[in-house]
C-alpha cells in the first residue's frame, strides 16, 4: 500500500532526470522492475558516489519495491557502498596470486601513505581503502583498481606515486579524462566527475543505515 | 575459405583494440552463425553441438550439447510454451588465478557476440544478456561497443538477417561477488535479487532466469561455437589429441618467469603450460605445489607436471581441470599462509546461505590463522580435517565450500610437514620468504 | 514412541492409511508415510527423532540449516549410502534412510557446533531459555562441547517496537523469519541484510515493525532473536506458566490460543495448532492483545449490592440486592463477545421478546442476510480458503478486521505457482523452488474497497468505492451473469439502473470469465461497509454461481477435462466469507429470531412504556460497550430504565451509569464457547480461577435468575424450572432443556483422571504461599473441565485441547509435530436452520433516506469510508497500553489530487466534521493527513470511529485547521501517548507487586465456595 506521507520523499523530486532515464532503461530490459535493482543501485552511486538512505528509498520507491528488500541487495553486493566513501575508492586485490606476489607490501605502503586502515576515508574526503576478491589481473600482480582502472603490477612504490599522482590531479578539472584507460567518448560520458554538491545533499539528508556489523 | 585455425579462440584477439565489426567480418567473422541461421535448423546445430564434444570451461566440465538439449521446445501455437526463454552469457569470472575470459571480453568481444546468437537460436531464446563483473570495465565499454555495432549491422535485433528470428543482446555488469558465477545464484543476481544459489531442482534450462527456460553458459565455452559452425565437429574433436576435444586457454601465474594466458590443445600437459609457456619458476624459486585450475582445486606436486590437463586426468590426479589457470606455490611461500588467503577468500564470498559453509568457512579461517601465527596445537589439524569433511559435496547448498575444501583438505596430506612445522616452532618457518 | 508397527502408529496419529500413503524403511523398519510429504515431515509424522531449523510445516524446504542430515541407502545391499538433507528430499515407496548412521549423525552435530560459534552463550537470561528450539536440537544431536576458540561475531540490535524484542546475536541464520514476515505474510519492511556469516535480519532502519503477523517471529524463530517484550517484562519460564486451551476473543475467525498466567496473572498467548482453522499462525491483535485481562480498567468489585461481611460477598448479599425486581419485566442486551451461553441464558432470562443482540438496525438487516448465507453455504475454513484459485474481496479490509483470514488469502493466491511448479514436477513442499517457478505468478485476487489494502500488492485488480458505489457494481455483476448464463430475475428484480463507470466495467468483464472458470471460487465480505444491500447482492451472486446454469457453464468451460471430472464439478464450487466483527457476533446470529429487538427499538421500548403502559422495569447489559449508541441515546438509555444492571469485566461508558455491577470473568477466567465466522462453537478454558466475586457472566445470570426470577430460591421451595448450576456442563444441559436451541450435547468429561494445566516441571507450587501460610493449600477445584490446576495429572495432549504443547526432548511449540492427532478439531458446528425467521423481520430495507442525504452533498461533503488498523478495531484489546502507543492519532488518508486542488501536503493537519447515518451530531475534531494516488477524489478513509464501531458510509467535510486547535490537539496526542506509557509503567509495577502476594481461590465455582 503505497500511502504518501511525509517520512518518504517522492523519488521524482530526489533523483534526477539522467539518473531516472538510466534506471527506466534498466528497467525496461527486464520482466521486472526489481530486477533493475542492482543497474539502479549503481547508477545513482556513479552520480553521487554512495547510495544513502534517501537515495535507496528513492530507488526503491522509483522501482516499486520495499525500501528493506532493496537494503538486501544493497548490503550484499561489496562494490555498491552503503556508506560515504571518499572521491576514490581503492580496491586492493587481497586474492591468491597477489598474496603470492607480495601485496601486502603493497597494502602497507598504501595504508602508511594514507594514514588509513581497510573500511576508512582520508581526513580529506579523497581515498577510501577496501579490499577486492580477485580483480582478473593475476598475471599482473599485484593489482589494485581505483575509479575504472585497474593498476598492475604494483610495488609499495610505484603504489604511492600513483595515489599522489590521483591526489594532485583531482583539483585540475580535465585530469579523470586522462585517468580512464580509454579516451572514448562513452567512458567520458560514464566518468562525469562526480559534483561534491551530490554528496554533501547526501550528507544531510541521510545517515547511514543503522545496521551496523561489527566485526573484530 | 580462410584456412582452419589450430587456436580458434584466440586468433582474433587484439587487447590494444578489439576488432570492430567490420574488421570482425573481414577475418571470417559471423560465418559461423550465418549458417546457422541460414542454413540448419535448430536441432542440426544441436547435433553438430553435440557431436563436437564441447564441454563446459567454467569449471565443471559439463556437456554443452546436453545442457541444451533438456531445454524443452515447444511446436508454434503450444498452449504450454513459455513466453519466452533466456540465453545468459555467465562473464562472471572470479575464480582466483582465473583470467582467460577477461582475454576473449576484451581482445575478440564480436566472437562472444556471433556464438550467443548461435546458441540462442538453437534453444530459441529471444532474449539474451552478458552477466559480466564488475571489475571488468574494460571488457563493459568493448562489449557494449560490439553490441552496439551488432545491432547496427542487424546481427542483433528484429529479424537478424533476413531471417525471422529475432535476438535481443543486454550487458548487465554485476556489483561484485563470487557466487554470482554459480549459475543460479547468477539467475537471482540478473533479477536483481541477492545471489544465493538456488535449489535444483528446477534446473534452469526448465525454470530459470524469471521462471522461463534459460541456458547458462561460460564465455570461452560459447566462444568455441562460431568455429564449430564453420569447420565442423570432426575438425574440433581433431583439434586436441586428447579425449576431451577442442582447446583450452589455459593459464598459469604466481611466481613464475612470464604468468599469462596460452590457448593450447586440450590435454596439454602441466609441464608445457608451466614451463614450456610460463617459462618456469622465477629465478632462486622452486616449484612446490601448484592448483591446476582456479582456487577450488586440489593442490597437486612437482611429481604431476606431466598430467594431461584434461578433465579425466587431472581428475585422476587427485584434482580438477577447474578453469585450467595454474596457481603455482614456489617454496619461498607459505603453505599455510597461502591456504588462508584461499580460505579467507571462500570465507569472505560466502553467500551466507548454508551453514557449513557459512559458519564452517571462518571456523577454518580462525584456525587457520592460529597455526599461520604459530599458535595452533595439534588439535587444530583434527579440526581442520573434520572441518574438510563437514563442508565436503553433498552437505552444501552448492559447490562453494567444497570448492573451498579441495585446497585445504589436499595440502594438510601433501604438506602436513608445513602445519606440523608451524605448531611446533610457534611461528612460522616461512616468515620473510619474500 | 516404542511403537513401531506403521499402521498402528499412522492410526494412532488419526491419520488414515489410505493410498496416498507408501513405506520408508527408517533404521531397517518399516514406516508409513504421506506421499505428498518430504522425508523429514515424513520422518517427523511417526514421532522419530530428526532435528531440523529451517523447515516449517507451513513454509515448507529450502535446504538452507542443512540440520536434517540422514543418510539414504539405494537398496538393503548399500551400507555406505550417502547424506542428503530430509526436507529436500522427496519419498518414494520403499526408499531405506537411515537416521542413526554415524556419518549423518556427527554431522547433524558438527551443525550444531558450527552454529554455536557465534551463538552466544546465554541461556540463563535468554527469553526463549527452556522453549528454545535450538536448546532442544542441540541436545538431540549431542552436541555438549565447544571447540571453536575464536571471537564471537557480534551485532547492533533493532528497536522494532513495544511488542516484538531484537537481540541478533543469538541468530543462527535459518532465514525463517524472514520467510515468514516477507515471503509467507508479504511484509515488506523486514528483510534479509549482508552476506557470509555477517547475514542480518531486520528492518531497514530502527521502528515499530508494520506487519500484523510480526508476533510470529516469536514463534517462528528457533532461538531467541524475536522474543514477545509483553511477556519478557513481567517474565517467568514456560514450565512455570499455567495454561489453558483458549480461543481468541479479538475477532470472528476464532484462531485456537493458548493462553499462560503466573501468580494471578496471565502472562502471555501462544498460538495453539488446529489444522481445520489457524495452523501455526496468529495475528498480532490475538497474540498481544490479551492485556486488557490485566488492566487497571478491570472490574473486580460489584457496586449497587450490599455486603453482610467485609471480607466477601455472598449468595444472600446478591438475592438481597435482586429480590424486590421479582416479576418486572427486563431488556436484556446481549454481546458479540460475551459466550454463546451468556447471551443464551440472557435470552432464557429476559424472554425471546425482551432479548437485544446489541445490535443497530441496519446491523440487524446486516445479520438477517448473513444468517441466510450462513444457512445456504458453509462458510470454509482457513486450509480450504488456501485453496482457492480466486478470490473476491468486497468492502471488507480483512487485513485489518481479521488478519488470519488475509494470511489464508496470501497463501491462496500461490495456487497459480504451486500449479505451475507441479507441471514440472516441483512438490509443494518445495518453498525455494515453487518460487523460484511461480514468480509472480499469482491466482487472481478482485478487490472492491473503500481504501487501499495491504492485499494491493497482489491484487489483480481493483476498485476503490463507496459501500453504494459497491453495492451497484455487484448489482451489475450478477445482472451481466444472468444475462451470460440466461438466469431469468428471480423475483422480477430490477435491473441495476444508472451508468456504470469505465472502470468498473472492465473490473466486471475481467473478473466474469475468470469467476467462471475458477474451480475454487471464493468470496470474502465482512461487516465493515454495514450495507445489507451489498450482503444481499453477494448472497444473489452466490445464488448465481451455485445454479445449475452456472455449473453447466463451468463443467463445459474444461472441455479437456475427463468426462467424470467434468459430472465431479457439478458440486458448487464458490464458497463464500462473511466475516462478522467480534468473537461471538455468529452465536448471535444464531439465537437471533423474529422478535429480537434493535437498539433502537429496546430505546423506544423504554420510552414509550411511560404512555402504552407496557411496562419495563430495567435493562440487563451483558458484557457490552455498544459503541453504536451515541452520547445522548446512551444518556436515553439510563434515563428511561429504572433499574441497569450491568455484567462486565471492563469499565465502559455504561459501568458508571449501572445500579447494580457485576464483575464478570473474561475469557482467562472464564468458561465458555465463542461462535466462529463458520458457525463452530469452539470451547475456551478457565486459565486460572478468578478471584471472587469475578464469575463467568452465566454465573452471575444464574444468580439474577435466582433471585428475581425465582425468588423462593432461598427460603421456599425451588421451582422446577430453575436450577442452580455449577459448571458449564451443567449450564450446557439446563439450556438444552429450556426450549433453546442449544447447538450441541455438552462435552463428557474425561473424569477418571484430570489433565494438568500445569507443566509436570512447574516449580514451587508448594512454595508459592510460603509468605501467607507454610501449610500446602488444597489444589483449586475445576468443576467445569477436564483441566486440573495442577501440575498432577495426566499429559496435556491427553485432551485434543491441549492446554500446552509439549512431547519429549521438545520444549519449544515445535513439539505439535511430535504429538499425535496433531490439532484435530472436535468443535461442534451449528446449521443456522430457519433464516428467513429473521430476515422477515428485518428485510433489506431501501435506504431512501440515506440516498437523499448523500446526494443533497454539496462538493466539499465527501464520503467517509472506515479505515482502522488492526490494533484500532477491537473494543478489548484497543484499551491495552502498548496498542494505544501504536494508535497514530486521527488519520485521514484522501486522494492526492483532491489534496492538491485543497493545495494540501501529506501531514498536514484539517479539521473534519462528520457523521455516520442515522446520527444528528456530527462529530468534529482534527486529523493528520495522508494522500493516496488512486484513491478517488470523493473517498476519505479514516480511522475516527471507536473501536468495535461498524460504519457504513459517513458524510465527512474538511476545512483548513486553525492552528490553536492543532496545537491543542497536538497537546492531547502528547498527554495520549505519556499517559499510555505511563498506564504501562504502572501496571507492571502493580502485576510485580501482586506476584508477592497471590490471591488463590480453592474451587471455580460460584460465590462462597470455599
């Protein structure tokens, strides 16, 4: 029973036109509208970083689904991200063949460099850290993906410089172009840099959920 | 007529810039699904399917023309038919030390293309999708470029070619997880739900993606079907010496001289693919151990390098064929340690389902890390081999945790000196072996 | 459980050996089975040992605990064998499974133990502790030792409202509650969160959970993550509590209860199984609303009788006090949730012309066409309403009024899956598979409402409307129907006049064919539209779709079917649900006849006597608020009757006013029989005696007849046709013999020896009065059952009712799978002979005066529809401190676009003004707004009326609110809700109190009885 109160806002005044085309488009491939769930997940988090619980009841609400069962699939996917993360999110490859070619040296380098553990955001808002079942790079390992682009054959040093590269890059407007792996016009198109305003709406609106799992 | 190749799936791969369609076609490209199409029904295709032996190259081996045949078929106007059927492209790959298909996505994306539209022809499937993984963003803008080209040349769309058979091709790119690569939980992630395996029976092929009949099938195992249109079952079968027919991608990495992808006969031995190929150990390095095909393989020796890596004799060996990416163990690492990291893994792509997997996974982990941090007893290896068992086939909701078992459970036998060593210094012996 | 022989032990469990039943050979012996069953319910049915989590006999298999390991053999040649889990696995004939092999065995316990390694370790402070159905698997597997070393997994717990308590850390991650929540009863704010062993169940955020079945987590759950808070806060064990087989006193179904007390006070219901009516499942409002039973609002002295002695009260004080009324003529007002032997010895005592089912006129003509439905087709129960294949719901919100009944309905609607599944083979059984195949996938679910329902998400379609609106589109149903099938009018009825909107006759030409072909159409409809015109036009439909002409239709619609089939299908298939509002309203119907009077005739009895001098001396009301009287009718009512006696349990406006009040026993303490939806005259039991002068309400009537109607009852000598009783058994015979129609032979008491109410664990019975007296007192007296209050006697499944459930090695309600005859209903059902006695006297009468009324409206007067919420519409349990903190405050819901012209938002607060038909003042006040999209702009719902009000179609105007009186109203809702929590407060102080200092009462009888 879909009352209108006052507690859910109405998707058509939070998400945007981009955001709502692309997830009509998902949306339409599909017997379901649900089965867009995950598409629609990622489309709102390529726009504005994270899905916050504004953004999830959006979604839900725009795919007519209960905003819980979308929480379901949210939280059991690890590259969509149910909390605020930073402008980068690095995934370090933790799986077997880096693990046998020395990632974790890599991890230290990163983790010292940054000043941050797994799970954590720099004071700056620019890196968060995670890890990353297998990334397909194991003939290049150690390997880590930031943004789009993978980073192959790592060391502790060549790690750090590339962080520092990404740092000093994302004040200048035009540098995310230079940072896909392909110039096309179609990746452009997906790489918009993401505008802060998104995210400190975000930051007002919505807290992250209150489930909180603990694990040590 | 371009001569037959000896490593058909490979021999269009360009990973600096795939083929466009054009170029596609130019190499002999869509001659296997125009004459599909153009000229044999759908059960000869299945015949010609099945007569080449094909067998399935995500893991398990299983046979491509059989798979397909349980796919019900229905006359035109039969009250029973379903509205429609699904062809589902399984891209999902994960497997650690796995990256063959991430060759076929991004060097030859058209030859996916041209074999999804033989095999949704031959079952009947309208509707066809790419699940592919997230990471692979590469391979994302590539596919969706050649799909994009296919359904502007019309091999994709209403009546592809003049025919009156109609494709409709979808990249959907996942939001991560291994289970996703287990062909129903891959169902439950294509319909946006989260991705626990589901029971079988039903099997897909009678109700699977949205309740309708759907084929799922591994990248490199379609990517054989174009040339078996073209050069003919016998051709395929010849292509390997071996018992299983065709070729395989196999792989190798960890620390050996040049890790990568190598398209061979099927039945290439462990020592070509390591050596021959992978130019052996780095220098100072000696092999150990090594899993033949992905990270839910049994470990196999040195004394192996000359089994076959085919399904029957790397079975006999006392493993899997698996995705037939090598994992080499040199002995400057860790047994133990790499046995975590594997558990670790397993443990952390737990759907959370079933619960040995789900609570016997981490167990194994905690105790794992004991001995690892030389804190284990000689206890903890009874816990670990009955741990083995309690997670062992037939006990799981699917094949994760046995999947998980297979490289802890082979090297507690093959290198038990390793974890006794461990319990007994209180450390372990391999600690700066890097 | 020695008893191996298979057909004795099928026998024993009441279940026929029949054809559908075939061998499994378990440890080399040979058991029967049910075909249709999985081999663990299969397993279970003999009474053997398996355990098992994630099944549920209701939910069926998903093959996700993996607790159920056996070990199956492919001949008696197989030694090895190989493990499959049992709830996967189908039985065949001859099929040998072993369940001691060693290999299954370790691994059901390696289960256990991997289970336990974040399982915390606190038994002794869990609720769930000595129920616990995890405690009682890990026992059986054998599981005692830890191994595990490392750290326990922990987790944030869930504030999810005042009834039902979240502690995640004791989860095993059997995913059977959100099985049940979401997929079984189609919540939708629960769900299931993260992956591998950090697997959560929970809301999306903190907040009351909004599901009418969410009491059942409790139930379902088999560890302590869901505990029921009412019954944690004022705690005891379960092997401690008192019980007694009850029926539920909060709507019509009638769901089987059990219900526990303590030290006076009881402390919790369970659901009780019936497999004929409620299964495992009850609602929220039958679990949790047992609370009135403890409130401060509770009657517990009698007023307007003089005491001899301080200490009590006795017979002579009562006579004393009723003597001088000897030979006046009373009223007497019945209750729908008063017993059948209540209202039937009122009626004994005021005469069939002075008797009043507490009903309005309107709800008379309402009753006298549910009466003729009742007599024409019986009314399914809940396993048949789960069969059917379509469903017509028609201005009645079931969701709200008698939530099991929508559960069924639910559960209906995956016929459509079930079916399909079954073509490929699927079972039943096979929850993850069916929906895996089925989809959505559903069977048709029409809806004609007022206002949306929580059904909506399954609905096929549906139409929001007005009772009228409703009324004329059924009319236009049944008049396409006949014009279908060629039925001629009977009774020259007049075509359906007027245009018919767009939308309704699509509704009508979707819903035709498939009513036609349906082979298990059923209709639901309820009191709440209160329009006999609407019970009348489904009564009409039901005619139609029994008529030959129809079934003619229907046998040639299925022309593949088999020709037998086809002679088969002349059986009537559409069964019909009228759904009354309180527990008894169906053994009103039943003593209703000719004379039985309206309210508003008892009114204009007692006023007009002064002038015709027919005179009425009093009025007798029994157990009932009558919510339908107004202020002033019921200032009428007290003014013209000369003397008020008043039986009750609970204060009601009419407890004040009463001359004489008798404190009246409610279903806790009391004997009685509830007359379901159905007509089944279901027994509930004394839990524990009540404390004098509380009596059963037919106790009280006994002693009324005694004195004023037999005064020689003390002195003289006793007349022959009064007799005194002393239990219900005696009440049952005296009745019968009085010229009633008493439905049915009152019960034999199984009197060699008696069943204990107590658990045979039950501690410190001999210490519970040490602080009064050291000397063991005598065990209270039971006259009117077979249950003793006691620990001593035999089993509780001795008795099909059971008090309690429980069987050996099982401590938790799972223990109903392990008992035999499992549920079986022995309620004797009533036929509702003679309707047309009381549909002459009250015959669907025009509402003329209505029509004009509502069409004089101008634009801004719209039509109010009834919209409560289940904890909103039941007198009872509305008064119960944890639903008043539930109740949103007043609540309109109106259509967005009508909002938008108004230029209105959602939660805006405006001021209304309405009134009910045959009402002169309308009611004013202030309510919170809420939109709905496809609500119709003349439709308003809401959730003014008082609890156990039926409304029918109100008149309601709005206007912009003036912000003093929204901040006075605010102020209100405030001081509503601290004073609810307040009343909470208090109440658990004074119930932990009175545990210090139990009042015990030797024999359950009448006064003096020590």
């Amino acid at each position: 029973m879909q009352i209108i109160n006052t507690i859910t806002p109405d998707y058509r005044s939070y998400l945007s036109k981009e955001e709502m085309a692309a997830i009509e488009h998902e949306a339409s491939i599909m017997e379901t509208r649900e089965a867009a769930g995950i598409e629609a997940l990622k489309v709102v988090q390529k726009h504005r970083g994270w899905i916050s619980d504004d953004s999830l009841y959006a979604i839900a609400q725009m795919l007519n689904m209960s905003a819980a069962e979308l929480e379901g699939v949210a939280t059991f996917y690890n590259l969509i991200y149910r909390q605020k993360v930073g402008r980068y999110v690095i995934h370090i490859c933790n799986s077997i063949s880096c693990h046998l070619s020395g990632y974790q040296q890599v991890l230290q380098a990163i983790k010292a460099h940054l000043g941050i553990d797994y799970g954590q955001t720099t004071a700056d808002g620019m890196f968060t850290l995670l890890s990353n079942a297998c990334l397909g790079g194991c003939d290049k390992a150690p390997v880590m993906m930031i943004g789009e682009r993978h980073y192959e054959y790592l060391t502790p040093e060549k790690a750090v410089e590339i962080l520092e590269k990404i740092a000093a890059g994302a004040s200048t407007e035009n540098y995310l172009s230079s940072f896909l792996n392909e110039g096309d016009a179609a990746a452009d198109r997906e790489n918009k840099p993401r505008s802060r305003d998104y995210l400190d709406d975000d930051d007002v609106a919505g807290e992250i959920s209150e489930m909180e799992l603990s694990d040590d | 007529m371009i001569k037959a190749p000896d490593k058909p799936l490979t021999s269009l791969v360009n990973l600096e810039q795939p083929l466009s369609i054009e170029g596609y076609i130019e190499a002999g490209g869509y001659q296997g699904a125009e004459k599909a199409l153009h000229h044999l029904s759908r059960a000869e295709v299945l015949t010609l399917v099945e007569d080449s032996t094909l067998k399935g190259r995500g893991g398990a081996g299983f046979p491509t023309g059989m798979k397909w045949k349980c796919v019900p078929m229905y006359e035109p106007g039969d009250v029973n038919a379903p509205e429609c059927k699904y062809l589902v492209c399984n891209a999902d790959e994960m497997e650690p030390g796995t990256f063959k298909d991430r060759v076929l996505l991004e060097g030859v994306p058209h030859q996916l293309i041209e074999a999804m539209i033989i095999a949704a022809y031959t079952i009947g499937a309208e509707k066809a999708y790419i699940f592919l993984r997230g990471e692979y963003h590469l391979a994302a803008r590539r596919l969706q470029q050649a799909i994009d080209e296919a359904y502007r040349s019309n091999w994709l769309g209403e009546n592809i070619q003049g025919t009156d058979i109609h494709l409709d091709l979808y990249l959907h790119s996942s939001a991560g997880r291994y289970i996703c690569g287990e062909e129903t939980a891959l169902i439950n992630a294509l319909e946006g739900k989260r991705a626990n395996p589901r029971a079988k029976p039903p099997f897909p092929q009678f109700s699977g993606l949205f309740g309708k009949p759907t084929v799922v099938n591994n990248v490199e195992t379609l990517s054989n079907l174009p040339h078996i249109l073209k050069h003919g079952a016998d051709w395929f079968k010849g292509l390997s010496p071996d018992s299983d027919a065709g070729t395989k991608i196999y792989a190798a990495c960890g620390r050996v001289k040049t890790p990568g992808t190598w398209e061979l006969p099927m039945g290439a031995t462990i020592r070509e693919v390591l050596y021959d190929h992978g130019g052996g150990m780095l220098d100072g390095l000696k092999l150990k151990g090594l899993l033949p095909g992905g990270a839910s393989t049994d470990f196999l020796l040195p004394e192996h390098l000359d089994t076959p890596m085919d399904f029957a004799s790397i079975a006999k060996a006392g493993s899997r064929l698996g995705t037939g990416g090598l994992i080499v163990l040199d002995d400057h690492n860790c047994p133990v340690s790499m046995v975590l990291n594997l558990l670790q893994f397993f443990a952390q792509e737990s759907c959370g389902w079933c619960t040995p997997c789900r609570d016997g996974t981490p167990w194994a982990v905690e105790v794992l890390s004991r001995i690892e941090q030389g804190q284990g007893s000689l206890d903890d290896l009874d816990t670990l081999a009955k741990l083995c068992d309690f997670m062992w086939l037939g006990k799981t909701h699917c094949a994760l945790a046995p999947g998980a078992v297979e490289p802890l459970k082979s090297a507690l036998k093959y290198f038990h000196d390793d974890f006794e060593q461990h319990i007994e210094q209180g450390c372990c012996p391999y600690q700066g072996g890097h | 459980m020695a008893d191996i022989d298979p057909k004795k032990s099928a026998e024993k469990n009441g279940r026929q050996v029949s054809e559908n039943q075939l061998t499994v050979y378990i440890d080399d012996q040979p058991y029967q089975v049910d075909k249709n069953d999985n081999l663990l319910a299969g397993v279970l049915a003999n009474q053997l040992n398996l355990p098992y989590f994630c099944w549920h006999p209701s939910m069926g298999s998903v093959g996700a605990c993996r607790q159920c390991a056996v070990t199956q053999y492919q001949d008696e040649n197989d030694s090895r064998g190989r493990i499959v889990m049992a709830c996967m696995t189908p039985v065949s004939d001859g099929m040998r499974i072993g369940l001691q092999e060693q290999h299954a065995s370790e691994f059901r316990e390696q289960v256990i133990a991997a289970m336990m390694t974040n399982h915390p370790h606190d038994c002794p402070v869990c609720a769930e502790g000595g129920e616990c159905h995890l405690q009682d698997m890990t026992v059986m597997t054998g599981h005692s030792a830890r191994h595990y070393s490392g750290k326990k997994r922990t987790f944030t717990n869930q504030y999810l409202g005042e009834l039902v308590g979240h502690e995640m850390n004791r989860c095993i991650t059997c995913y059977r509650c959100v099985r049940f929540y979401k997929d079984y009863a189609g919540g939708k704010d629960f769900d299931v969160y993260g992956s591998k062993n950090q697997v959560y169940f929970g809301r999306q955020t903190d907040g009351v959970l909004e599901s009418e079945f969410s009491g059942n987590l409790v139930e379902v759950c088999p560890t302590g993550v869901f505990t029921n808070k009412l019954f944690s806060a004022h705690f005891t064990r379960k092997w401690d509590l008192q019980s007694a087989p009850s029926v539920c006193s909060h709507c019509a179904v009638g769901c089987n209860t059990s219900i526990g007390e303590r030290y006076g006070a009881v402390r919790r219901v369970v659901n009780r199984y019936n497999e004929q009516l409620n299964g495992y499942f009850l609602c929220d409002r039958g679990r949790f609303g047992i609370g009135f039973v403890n409130g401060e609002q509770r009657i517990r002295k009698v007023s307007g009788i003089r005491q001899q002695s301080a200490e009590k009260l006795t017979k002579l004080d009562v006579a004393k006090a009723l003597v001088h009324f000897k030979g006046q003529k009373f009223i007497g007002i019945g209750s729908g949730r008063a017993s059948l032997e209540a209202n039937a010895y009122l009626k004994k005592l005021v005469g069939s012309d002075g008797f009043c089912a507490g009903l309005t006129g309107r709800q008379m003509a309402l009753a006298a066409q549910h009466k003729l439905a009742l007599h024409r087709y019986p009314a399914p129960g809940i396993p048949e309403i789960e069969q059917s294949d379509l469903v017509l719901v028609i201005g009645e919100d079931i969701t709200q009024t008698s939530p099991r009944i929508a559960l069924a309905v639910r559960q209906a609607l995956r016929n459509a899956g079930l079916a399909k599944a079954a073509t490929i083979g699927i079972a039943s059984w096979h929850d993850s598979a069916v929906r895996t195949v089925g989809g959505k996938l559903f069977s048709p679910l029409f809806s004609l409402q007022g206002m949306p329902t929580k059904l909506d998400d399954v609905c096929q379609q549906k139409l929001l409307l007005s009772p009228r609106e409703t009324e004329h589109t059924l009319e236009v149903l049944n008049q396409q129907l006949r014009l279908l099938l060629g039925i001629t009018s009977e009774q020259g009825k007049a075509s359906a006049k007027g245009d018919i909107s767009a939308d309704r006759k699509a509704f009508i030409s979707e819903l035709i064919p498939m009513l036609l072909r349906a082979k298990n159409p059923l209709i639901i409809s309820g009191w709440s539209h209160e329009s006999a015109a609407v019970f009348a036009a489904i009564n009409e439909l039901m005619e139609i779709l029994h008529s030959d002409a129809c079934m003619g239709h229907q046998a040639g619609v299925g022309q593949e079917e088999k020709q037998d089939e086809a002679t088969a299908d002349k059986q009537p298939r559409a069964k019909l649900v009228l759904l009354p509002p309180q527990s008894n309203t169906t053994g009103l119907l039943h003593l209703s006849d000719a004379q039985t009077l309206s309210l508003e005739q008892v009114l204009s009895r007692l006023t007009k006597e002064q002038q015709t001098g027919d005179i009425v001396d009093g009025v007798i009301i029994l157990e009932n608020e009558l919510p339908a009287l107004s202020e002033q009718q019921a200032a009428l009512l007290r003014e013209q009757a000369e003397t008020l006696i008043v039986v009750d349990h609970s204060q009601t406006p009419f407890t004040e006013m009463a001359d004489i009040l008798m404190p009246a026993a409610p279903v806790s303490e009391g004997d009685g029989h509830f007359v379901n939806y159905q007509g089944l005259c279901q027994r509930y039991y004394q839990v524990h005696a009540s404390v004098l002068p509380v009596l059963d309400s037919w106790r009280w009537l006994n002693l009324i007849e005694s004195s004023i109607f037999n005064a020689g009852a003390y002195g003289g000598q006793k007349p022959q046709q009064f007799k005194e009783v002393h239990s219900l058994t005696e009440l049952d015979l005296y009745l019968s013999e009085q010229g009633i129609e008493w439905p049915f032979d009152s019960k034999e008491l199984h009197r060699e020896k008696q069943i204990a109410r107590q658990s045979h664990r039950a501690s410190g019975r001999t210490a519970q009065m040490a602080n009064i007296s050291v000397h063991e007192t005598k065990t209270t007296q039971s006259p009117s059952s077979e249950f003793g209050f006691s620990m001593e006697g035999l089993a509780a499944d001795a008795a099909p009712d059971r008090p309690f459930s429980w069987a050996p090695g099982w401590n938790s309600n799972q223990s109903v799978n392990m008992l035999p005859g499992q549920g079986a209903d022995t309620s004797p059902k009533l036929d509702f002979a003679n309707p047309n006695v009381l549909l002459e006297s009250w015959p669907l009468v025009t509402e003329v005066e209505d029509e004009t009324a509502l069409s004089s409206q101008d634009k801004h007067s719209l039509t109010f529809i009834d919209h409560r919420q289940w904890f909103q519409n039941e007198w009872q349990s509305s008064v119960n401190p944890e639903f008043r903190m539930l109740c949103p405050g007043n609540q309109l819901i109106v259509a967005s676009d009508y909002a938008r012209e108004q230029s209105w938002q959602p939660g805006d607060y405006v001021a209304f003004s309405f009134s009910l038909p045959g009402e002169e003042h309308a009611r004013q006040g202030i309510a919170r707004l809420l939109c709905h999209d496809e609500l119709p702009a003349h439709l308003v719902a809401g959730n003014l009326l008082a609890p156990g009000r039926s409304s029918g179609e109100g008149v309601i105007r709005l206007s912009p609110a003036q912000a003093s009186d929204i901040t006075l109203y605010q102020q209100a809702e405030q001081e509503r809700l601290a004073q609810a929590k307040a009343d909470k407060t208090a109440l658990l102080e004074r119930l932990k109190r009175a545990d210090q200092t139990i009042p015990i009462r030797m024999v359950a009888g009448g006064l003096e009885d020590v």
